[in-house]
C-alpha cells in the first residue's frame, strides 16, 4: 500500500439533457442517472447505487485482505448490498446499509474463523467507516461442493 493520504480524482459532466459522464485517469467512463425512485429512467447507475455498490465492493476488497493475512482458504463469495435512504430531520440520506454475505469455504474449513475474518473485514472496510450510517452484516458460511471461479 502507498503512504497515505492518498487522493482519488473523478470529473463529473452533463449537458442539460444528457446523462452525467464519470472519468477518472486510466478506467473507462461511466454514466450515470437519476434512479427511477428520483424519476430517472433506472437503467444506468446512480449515485445511490454507486454509493452501495462501493460499500459491497470494499466489504469483499477487504475480506480479501484479511483472508490472506490470515491464510484462510476460500472459493467463493457474494455480497447482496441493500441501502435504505430515508429523511431524517428534513434531510434525505442514507440511514442503514445491510449486507448478506455468502462465503463457500472448502471441506473442514473452520467456519468459526471464516466467520470472524468476515466480520474483520466489515469493521475495516474504509468506505463503511466513511458513512454515517451503520451497516449490518449478516453472514452464511457453506462448505463449498467444487471449486468456483469468478
């Protein structure tokens, strides 16, 4: 890891009709929209969507960590994000994001440690711990049946 702080830079445009265009140096643009729950046409991201899909993302980006750190073998994980956003004292914003979380683990893996890296992982997670609002993590760890590659 590079010494902090570290700096992240997007440009975000639009013309008046037109979708917002995400750049960033090195990644592919992305547009983005109102959700249809704003009277968006719900079939681009969203800044809400961004918003929770980060938070799925640096749950799995930092499980990875822990996983290796801790020389834990896995084959496979899911996180399914929910955000709830609500007005709370006349102000719009997010008040809970939950996480159901899949770990497939092999055969006599210890479940126990899998389960705390996980949790690990959730109390790391530096986009969770930039948020206000709390985040729930509900966790399943199988044994997984066969190998599986994402």
């Amino acid at each position: 890891m590079q010494a902090l702080p570290h700096h992240y830079s997007v440009s975000a445009a639009a013309a008046a009709d037109g979708d917002v265009t995400l750049r960033s140096a090195g990644i592919p643009a992305l547009r983005s929209s109102s959700p249809v729950q704003f009277d968006g046409p719900g079939d681009r991201w969203s800044p809400e969507t961004l918003l929770v899909a980060a938070v799925g993302d640096c749950l799995i980006l930092t499980f990875k960590a822990v996983a290796r750190a801790s020389q834990l073998t896995w084959t496979d994980l899911t996180c399914e994000a929910t955000g709830t956003l609500d007005r709370v004292e006349r102000a719009t914003q997010f008040t809970a994001f939950d996480l159901a979380v899949t770990l497939q683990v092999p055969p006599g893996t210890n479940q126990e440690l899998a389960r705390r890296a996980l949790e690990k992982a959730e109390r790391a997670c530096l986009i969770a711990n930039s948020l206000k609002a709390p985040v729930h993590l509900r966790v399943t760890v199988e044994e997984a049946l066969h190998a599986t590659s994402r």
